[in-house]
C-alpha cells in the first residue's frame, strides 16, 4: 500500500512538472521584464550592464545570458526620458572583467595547519591552499522601430499600463496582469519605455546563451538604473553593475536586496580599454563595479539611484592563497624547533661536561 502511495506521488510530482513547462512565466530582469511567446520558456541566468553617466546623459549597454526554448521574448525597460538604441560593443565587457579580475597573492604562515604535517591525515601535506509633459498622445505612442541584429526594437510612449499590455498581445506575446501594475509607477512620472523583440534571424532557432548588448542613451540629472519592475520575478535575481562616471558611486539604498557588494573602483584610461575609450569619449572616468543579490524580488521597492561617494577610494578585490613557509625544502617551523632543539641539547651536553671535568680536576 505505502508503495503505491508513493509511486502516485511520483507520478502527480511529474505531471505538475510538464504542466509547469508548458505556462509562460514572466522573467523579470534587473533593469526590466523579459517576456516569452506562449508555451515557451526562459530564465536569465546573468544580467550585466554598464553604465555611463556624465551628469547630463545616462548610457546603459546590457548584456543578457538566457536559457530556455523560446524563439521569441519581449524585454521591456522603462527610461525616464527619450532613448535612443543600438548594438553594443561585445568587448566592452570582456575588456571590463580584465580591468577588475581581482589580484592574486601568495600569504605565508608559520605554524602548521589542520591539513598540513603532522596533523594531515595523508601523513605527507606539507603546504596548504586556498510621454512629453503636456502632449495629447494616445494610450501608446511608438517613437521609433528598428531592427538591430536579432532585435526588434520599439520605442514607445504609454499613458496606460493595460494599452502597452495590449501592444504586446498584438504582437503575439503574452504579457501577465501584474506587469502592468508594476508599471503604473513609470506611467505616472511619464517616463518612455524600450521594448524589444528578441527574434533570431535564422529560422527554428531559440534564443540562448549570451545575447548581443544593446546600448541604450537618454538624458538624466540623476543617475537611475531601474529596477521596479524585478519585483515580478519568481526567482531569485542577480545584479552586476559596471558604473563610469566621474567618481566613485554607490546605490543610496538596497531597495530591498542584500546590501550592494562592490568588487572594484579605480580611475581607468581609454589606453587600458578600447571599448571604454569609445564609450567615454576618450575621458579617464571613475570605474565602480557593483554586485548586488535579490534572494526575495517581491521585496524590491524602487529603482536604483547612484550618488558619488564621499571620496574616491580605490579598491580591488584580494585573494590569497596560503602557503605554509619552507626553508630549503623543509618546513620552516619544524627547521626552526628542531634548531632551538638542537642548541639546547647542546647547551646541556655543554654543560654536562664542564661538570665532569671540574670534578676530574677536583
């Protein structure tokens, strides 16, 4: 009888699980949502960005690594003011995680360790390693429509979150209800929206793997990466901010996530990277690489605003591979015991004999 209760159990358990492939989840990315066709499925598995910021004008070229079976998704991101959008340069970010892998140094220590000898269980380890205001336009205004590689990209307007709900479905794509709740905020501050069909090129193909960047650039005083809309996510999401600006920045809050981590900051030169050269401008901007997790997305409550820190402090990521210290091959702890040993075994021997010969010469 418990055996065939459990074999059901098995059996319902992989039912609910093909049922579970065939619902189009919305995926909400850091800086937006990315939305499947129907009956097909996709997760981000990484989002980068980069971020440039000269006080007047906002540049974010993204990246996405994607996997599932969907030929087709819809990504949105709203943006505060026009936008204009192209393909990004791929080097951009290889050139980026060269500039801030973190340094590698060799740490020595002294006395011996759990896994070194004698307390080593092998018995021979002998190291250790570690809208415009004012306009009348409709409930959804295109801008502008392109395509870029395998994007289709829209430039829209909405005064209605439910008519860029609408869009969506016209263009055969299935955009769940609570999105538009959660961009009724960027309708009320009349921010503009981005919305891009990600459509490969080449017949029967499903999008996968790491995605061409798409550089995006509006004007802003402020320098906001938004993150509203990853509130939506079922999942836990992950974060990775490049940020170029002319000093050091910092988020002014978690916004709901665990506290940002930041893994580099120094002043770069276009010298060291071509791609930031062309991005810059040819400047030498302040470089901030930021990680940030959002194990409970529901929690996130806000975009993300970026204000200058109170100085510009460099930093770069350490890490240390322990070493126990040798001397000419043997440990030097045990050189160093076995020679005090040595010399006191000697200083008692020493000793030993000038008191038998003062007891000859008595």
């Amino acid at each position: 009888m418990r055996r065939a209760q459990r074999v059901l159990l098995v059996v319902c358990a992989l039912l609910l699980t093909q049922l579970g492939s065939l619902i189009a989840p919305a995926y909400a990315c850091g800086c937006g949502a990315m939305v499947p066709g129907r009956q097909s499925t996709m997760g981000v598995d990484r989002e980068t960005s980069v971020v440039r910021w000269d006080g007047a004008t906002e540049q974010i070229v993204m990246r996405f690594t994607v996997n599932g079976n969907a030929p087709e998704a819809a990504w949105i991101m709203p943006v505060p003011s026009r936008a204009e959008v192209e393909l990004g340069d791929p080097d951009l970010f290889r050139e980026l995680d060269d500039l801030t892998a973190p340094e590698y140094r060799t740490r020595y220590y002294f006395w011996p360790r759990h896994d070194d000898w004698p307390f080593a269980s092998d018995g021979d380890g002998l190291s250790a390693g570690a809208p415009l205001p004012g306009s009348t336009a409709p409930p959804v205004g295109v801008v502008g429509r392109e395509r870029l590689g395998d994007f289709d990209v829209a430039r829209l307007t909405a005064t209605d979150p439910d008519a860029l709900r609408d869009w969506l479905d016209d263009n055969g794509f299935e955009l769940p209800a609570d999105l538009a709740t959660g961009l009724q905020p960027y309708v009320d501050q009349e921010w503009e929206y981005v919305a891009v069909r990600l459509a490969p090129e080449e017949d029967g193909a499903t999008l996968g793997g790491t995605l061409d960047p798409l550089r995006l650039s509006f004007e802003s005083d402020r320098l906001i990466y938004p993150m509203r809309l990853s509130r939506l996510a079922d999942q836990p999401q992950s974060l990775g901010l490049y940020v170029l600006a002319d000093h050091r920045m910092e988020p002014r809050d978690a916004i709901g996530g665990d506290a940002p981590k930041v893994r580099f900051a120094g002043r770069i030169s276009s010298a060291e990277s071509r791609a930031v050269g062309e991005l810059t401008g040819g400047e030498r901007p302040f470089l901030t690489a930021i990680d940030q997790s959002f194990p409970q997305p529901e929690r996130i409550d806000a975009d993300h605003e970026l204000r200058a820190t109170a100085s510009d402090t460099p930093y770069r990521q350490v890490y240390y591979d322990d070493e126990l210290r040798m001397f000419a091959g043997v440990p030097a702890w045990l050189a160093t015991v076995g020679g005090v040993f040595a010399v006191l075994m000697l200083l008692v021997v020493g000793t030993a004999v000038l008191r038998v010969r003062r007891r000859a010469r008595l």
